[in-house]
C-alpha cells in the first residue's frame, strides 16, 4: 500500500523569530538581569573547581553583583526617554496581547 504524497507535505515554513531581532531586542537591563545568576553560577564551578574556601567565592559574587546593580541603578539608570524608546518596539497589540 502507498501512500499519496499531498502539497502540505512540502510547506516550508519561516520562523516568526530571528536570532537577529531577539538579540536587537535586548536591553543592557535584560543583560544585567543575566549577568547576575551567571556570577552566581561562576562562583560555584569554581568552588567545585578549586580547593578554595566557598565563602571567598560568596563574597566575590556577592560584591560583583552589587557593582553591577550600582551600575545598572545609579550609573547608567533607566530614563524615560530610553523606556518610551522600548515602549516603540514593541507589538501594536494591546499591552495584554489583546
């Protein structure tokens, strides 16, 4: 028994989401906001990695996060000009999806 082969079998498909409009999307905030686990998660490989005590690695996290933070807040903060900016880049839809 054979089976017909349609025109659906064949439809190519292109994706809604380009890795260059995700990454032109992305706000030094959306980087500050992946930094910081990172640090985390940096810390603890080396941790495991080392025979160091684990408390150097907390506190070493601990006060590059907190410049980051001091950065990202008092630094360099959001302004409005910048949010009203973002607010553009987004969908015409409503702000639920409506």
């Amino acid at each position: 028994m054979t089976m017909k082969r349609t025109e659906t079998d064949h439809v190519d498909v292109e994706s809604p989401v380009r890795p260059s409009t995700v990454l032109g999307s992305v706000s030094r905030y959306d980087l500050v906001l992946g930094v910081i686990p990172l640090l985390w998660l940096t810390a603890a490989a080396a941790w495991v990695a080392t025979a160091l005590p684990l408390h150097l690695f907390i506190a070493a996290a601990g006060v590059v996060s907190s410049i980051v933070v001091v950065d990202a807040l008092y630094v360099h903060p959001p302004t409005r000009e910048h949010h009203e900016g973002h607010q553009n880049r987004r969908s015409t839809r409503g702000e639920f999806g409506d």
